[in-house]
C-alpha cells in the first residue's frame, strides 16, 4: 500500500508492489474519501501539486501534459477531422484542456462519474481544471456506461482517461466497454484509452487489446513518458474500424506555428509516429493473433 | 542520500533529490568501496540483482537490456560499417555482450578504470559479464582519456557507459573529452555517450551538446525507457562529423531473423528513429543555437 513515511510519499503499483516512486511532501493538502475512492492532494517543492486517487498518482503539475497531450492528439490527429468528442473520466479538466484546444473541434462531452475528482481539481490543479471553462465543452457528473447506452452513433473521437482497473474504472477495460464505444462511435471514428504500462502488465494489456481486436478492425498500442507514473511511462489503446486510417500518422499534421499557439510540451506529428514504436518485446507480445 | 530503509532502497537522484525510485531489497549481496566509489549489489523479488555505484542505480537484471541495447546498435547501425569499436567504461560488461553480437564488428576494445566493477558484474551479473568472454574483446584496466591520447584515428565507433557526472565519470562529459574521442575515431566514425535524462537535466543535456557540437558537425540526441533510473528513462548523445549521415536512420537495417537470432528485446529498426523524436520541449530547448 502507498504511505506517507517520514515526510515521503512512497507509492505502491498495485501490479508491482516491489518498486515505486517516492516523492518528498511538503503539505498534504486534503485527504478525503468521496463515494468512490480515497482522495489525497499534496504539495511538492519540484512537483508542483500531486493528486493522488486509491494510492496511485494520478497526475502532477510538473508532468501532467505529456499524458494529457498525448491522449488527445494521437486519435485526434489520427482521426483527422474530430469535431465532435467524448471525454469519458478525465475529471482532472486535463484532457478537456488539451481536446478544446484543437481548431476543428467544435463539441466536447465529458461524463465523469465523481464529482469529488473535479471539484478537487478546481480547487488544487487549476491549471488542468482550466479545461472545464471550454466554451465547447458541456460537462456531466453521470456513469460513462450509461450515457453511452443512450447516445450512438455520435462521436468522432472517444477518449477514456481513467485511472488503473481496479475500483471506479474496473468496467473500462472490459470488451463490453469496447462494444459501447463502437456504438456510440460514428462509422470510422477512432477510440483511445488509458492503457497500462508494459513493464509491469504485459500480459494484461494483451487481453485488453483482445478484447478490443473483437469490436474494431484496427487496433494499436502506444506509449509516451510520464516520470511520475510506476516504471515512468504509460500507454495507450487508439483504435477504429477503419482499416484504411494508419493510426500511427496524423491525418491532421500540426504546423510549427500551431505547436507554437497550442503551447505543446510534448506532442508533435514526429512524437506520434515515434509513439507506435514498440520495444521488440512487446511488439513480439502484442501481436495480433490474428 | 540514497539509503535502505526497513528493507527498501530508496535512491536520491543528485539533480532531482526530492524523487526516485523505491525497490524492495531481497539480501544485501555486497556493500564495499572500490579505489573509486562505493559499490553495493543486492537481490531482489521481481528486478533480479541491482548494481548501485555511489547511490545510483546502474542496472538491474530486469531491464538492463533497453539501456544496453540502444547505446550500443544505435551508433553501429547509424554508422553502417562497425568493424573496430571501442567502449569506454562499462564495466558490467552489457554494452561488451551486445557489441559483440553485431555480426560486422571484428574487433572490440574496452577500457575500464575500475577493475572492482567488473569483478563484481562477474560474480552478480553473470548474464552482462557475459559480455567479456567475447573473443573479438581485448579488455583493458586502465584510463579511457590516456588510452586515446595513444589511439588515433583507429575506430569506428566509440561508445561511453559511464556513470553520471559526479564521481569517476565526470570529465567524461566535457569539451575535452569529445575533442579526444573525435582524434581516436576513424573520420565520419561515429560517437555515443550516456547522455542524461530531460526530465531532470535539461540544461546539463544542453551544455554538453554545445561542447560536443564544437567538435563534430552533425550532434543528436535520442532517448530509451529505462523503469529503474530516475525518471524511467535516460537519454544518449550521439555525433558524427559526416554530415551526410542520417543518425536517426538505421544505415545498418537488422532483419526479423537478426533480431531473433540477436536475441534483441528493445531495439529495432523503428525503435531506432523513434527515439530521436524528443517532446516538443526537450526538441525546443535543445536547438542547435547555430
């Protein structure tokens, strides 16, 4: 289990209790229960603010945008033409920050279950809860499996940015949730979730991209750096039917001078293909079986 | 201070030391001090046996292969043509064992001034100093600077594992130190060195790339995953004065039946250039200022 020991914030992966991250605190700033997970803000004196949710960190202010950026721009971009999206979680404003910024977006739902996570946010991580005050976006506090059930055939980009799978986000890596956004997804929309970390959770990945593989004709995986997360980086999974979209290149090509205005950290059109190039290990363990 | 406490290594990155890793230690295997630094190794549940110098973790049996593998092919593929090569430090004798795979390199010099690290990989870390009984090796106990102010003009390809900046390895990030590694490379040989990580070290990455640009006109920087350093990831610096040269652009392309037959987990062809694709900040601030 995650702890405070001694003024260090020592984390616990749940998938590889033997190694962690461990950060200095300078103050905890709130420790709460909503009615779906523990809740734990702190301050850092290199880290900016730290939310933290069930033990694991779920972001920081000195690293948030390279997760952020990349999990909105690679469908995004791969896509095309997004005008209209669906943020599924996200209740830190982060990925509603990086989707309202994109010039051919012009409507953005977001449905976070926890209302607790956004008014956190809005209190400790302004900076990422600066995404709620899109003009595009329309924000609801409702269960993302229900509010798909009810609007199909809708969007052209769906992203899932959720925490771990374990708890609130369990049902989000299940192939009945790739079933839901297949249809609430127009024909030749492209998905991209949150997707694990290959050096701790090969194996679980493969079975959720399976999963994926029997609702969507093309499926890949991809990978960006976030330090502050176990083993320092994460994944994620971006998929469509349509066979023809190559999801490693974007369609829509961001120019030096929209890198520029978009204040981009992390992502550009060289990052994104870079991003679909797996270590030999996990390629040879991805592969379709197909 | 790197420490093990109630069983647990906690590591204390110098440029960072308010983060790092935290690893559950299984047996202290040796702790002791080399006419150098301090040397611990310990084993451990799921990383395999760590080797720490003066604090820092330098590679556990669980995911050396990344770091090996890419300071190694990503010069002798950039470069097209590795016969001699010379390794500067890497006394565990990984970056040796990968070397000696390439099926072009004919002969390969190593130079390491701390015999205690490769006596101690030979008794630990049996599968890097495996490295050493390569018969295209000539190992050599003794000081990388010396040695080449004795060696000119003779290799192909001349790669430094060091430590980082502090301790032993310091002059090994200095102007001068790429002033004599360009007199011991053949012309248009090409260089690589332990380059730092971005997410701590922005400004020392900068700093010595402009001192390795006034000696070699076409200077890169490219990037690998590595869970257990700081960060999880370390970068490398690579040059060459032939501007013709692609560096991010395998020269040398490996099959599928090399990569089998090689035993590669990391590198590939597209892992390759993809790691020359830096975030947008690393890429802003590392600009050539010419």
């Amino acid at each position: 289990m995650s702890k405070i020991v001694d003024g260090v914030f020592l984390e616990s992966c749940p998938n590889l209790p033997s190694f962690g991250n461990n950060i200095q605190v300078e103050k905890v700033l709130l420790e709460s229960k909503s009615d779906y997970q523990n809740v734990l803000v702190f301050s850092t004196k290199k880290h900016g603010n730290v939310l933290v949710l069930d033990g694991a960190i779920q972001c920081t202010e000195f690293d948030e945008f390279s997760y952020q950026e990349m999990i909105t721009f690679l469908p995004l971009n791969a896509h095309g033409n997004p005008q209209k999206v669906l943020i599924v979680g996200g209740g830190d404003g982060g990925v509603a920050r990086e989707v309202s910024k994109h010039p051919l977006v012009k409507e953005i739902v977001q449905v976070e279950i926890d209302q607790k996570v956004i008014d956190v946010s809005k209190k400790y991580l302004p900076g990422m809860a600066a995404g709620f005050d899109s003009p595009k976006l329309t924000l609801l506090v409702c269960d993302g499996f229900e509010y798909m059930k009810n609007h199909q055939n809708e969007f052209d980009v769906i992203i899932t940015d959720s925490s771990d799978p374990v708890g609130p986000a369990e049902n989000l890596f299940t192939e009945s949730y790739f079933a839901l956004l297949k249809k609430a997804l127009k024909p030749n929309g492209v998905i991209c979730s949150q997707g694990g970390t290959v050096w701790c959770c090969l194996d679980y990945i493969k079975k959720t991209l399976d999963g994926c593989r029997k609702h969507f004709k093309n499926v890949e995986y991809a990978r960006c750096s976030v330090p502050t997360y176990p083993n320092g980086e994460i994944g994620f999974v971006i998929a469509t039917d349509d066979q023809s979209l190559q999801l490693s290149k974007a369609k829509y090509v961001f120019t030096e001078k929209e890198l520029d205005e978009l204040r981009l950290k992390y992502y550009t059109p060289e990052v994104h293909t870079a991003a679909f190039a797996l270590p030999n290990f996990v390629r040879q363990a991805l592969k379709s079986s197909s």
